[in-house]
C-alpha cells in the first residue's frame, strides 16, 4: 500500500480504538516518525494526514528542514537529544519530546534565552525503569516539575513514554495505565510552567492499548512508511 493508504488505515484503527474507549478520534494525534525517511516519503505523509512529524535525529532534522520536506505540518523532536546539539533544535521545532534529564533542560533554556523563545517540551518518563532507555524515573518526576519555575524560557506541555518492547499483546497497557495515572496528579499539583496537555505513547505495535489508556498522540514510523533498513 502507499503511504496514504498506510495512514488511512491507521486513522481508521486510532478512530475504532478510540470509540471503544468512550473518547472523541478527534482528541489523539497522529505523529508520523520519519526516522530513515527522504524528504519526499515525508511529504507524502504530510499530504496523507498526519499531524505532525516526528524526527530522531539532529543531522536528519536540519537536512530535511533545509529541503523545506516538513512545509505543512509542524515538527517534534522524538529521539535521544545531546546537550551539544541543543542549538540545532531549540527554535528550529515546535516541540522537544524526548527530554530526559536535568542537564538537558538546562542547556534548552540557555538557547531559549540566547533566542528569546518559549521551547515547549514534553518530559520523557523511562516507565519499565530499563536501563537501556534514558528519561525520568517515575519517582523524580515531580521534584522536577517543581523546579520548572526556574526554566521560564521552557513550557512543559505533557509527557512522553516508550513502555518496555512487549511478548503478548496489551501487556503495556499498566505503563501507559501509569503514565495517564502520573498526569492526573501532575496537574492537581498545578506547577507552574507545566500543563499537561500532551500524553506522547503509543508506536505502531501498541498504539491501540496506549489509546484505550489516555494517549492524545502516537508516535507512528514501521506501519506508515514499511520496515527501515538498518544496513544502510
């Protein structure tokens, strides 16, 4: 199928696992990840319907934002981001999902200062607790929401997840159970800078559980654009 085809078929799976839940399709957004994609494969997602595109890597991003292949639909930042390549990025997308540490937030507010912007963020919670994965551990999470006040260049919109690689199928649905749990108490608490507006879980293997659990967005690569090919 073409890559139309690919996301017409996802929106109609997003459509039914959402209605099963009691939600409205219209509240969870479809981020199509480009990781390994050119320029042209991403504009066809952007014509197929996406709501956004989802980059994990700096030197992908800037070669694709040079080629002007994002025109139409805004861009996230999705992957593992280095303090050193924060000047590629801050500015450059509408949102940095993937933010994992205290050091990172730091760097992104000196280049939103630098820029004189607000950089709107999610924060990336390592829900399994893997040590293979970066993000906050469940626990750290709300110490970091209280010191968001001291980052008035960064606006948190919400938060981020990639749930351990499941055998059988709805075993993530606890995560994404216990991420939807974390944003009901993050905003009872009210922090300031913090608004929880965004739930980022869910990827092509699980994003009906992780919509049955409270995802307002999934994170969509292998089943819009195929498998990648890593040897290249």
């Amino acid at each position: 199928m073409s890559i139309a085809e690919n996301i017409a078929h996802i929106r109609a799976q997003m459509n039914a696992a959402a209605i099963e839940a009691g939600r409205d399709p219209k509240e969870i957004l479809l981020c199509a990840a480009t990781k390994m994609n050119d320029g042209e494969n991403v504009r066809q997602a952007i014509a197929g319907g996406v709501d956004c595109c989802g980059e994990n890597r700096v030197q992908e991003l800037t070669k694709k934002l040079s080629e002007n292949a994002y025109d139409g639909a805004p861009v996230h930042f999705i992957g593992h981001l280095q303090t050193n390549k924060v000047k590629q990025v801050v500015g450059k997308v509408d949102l940095i999902q993937s933010v994992d540490s205290l050091r990172l937030l730091n760097a992104i507010q000196e280049q939103a200062a630098k820029q004189n912007i607000v950089q709107k963020i999610l924060l990336e919670i390592n829900v399994g607790g893997e040590e293979s994965k970066s993000g906050f551990c469940v626990g750290e999470i709300y110490e970091i929401c209280e010191k968001m006040t001291n980052f008035p260049n960064i606006r948190v919109e919400g938060l981020m997840t990639v749930p351990p690689i499941c055998q059988i199928p709805g075993e993530n649905r606890k995560f994404f159970q216990e991420i939807y749990q974390l944003s009901v108490d993050i905003t009872t608490k009210k922090y300031d800078n913090v608004c929880v507006k965004i739930l980022s879980m869910g990827m092509s293997d699980d994003f009906r559980d992780a919509i049955a659990c409270g995802s307002t967005m999934v994170r969509i690569g292998t089943a819009i654009f195929g498998a990648r090919d890593y040897s290249k």
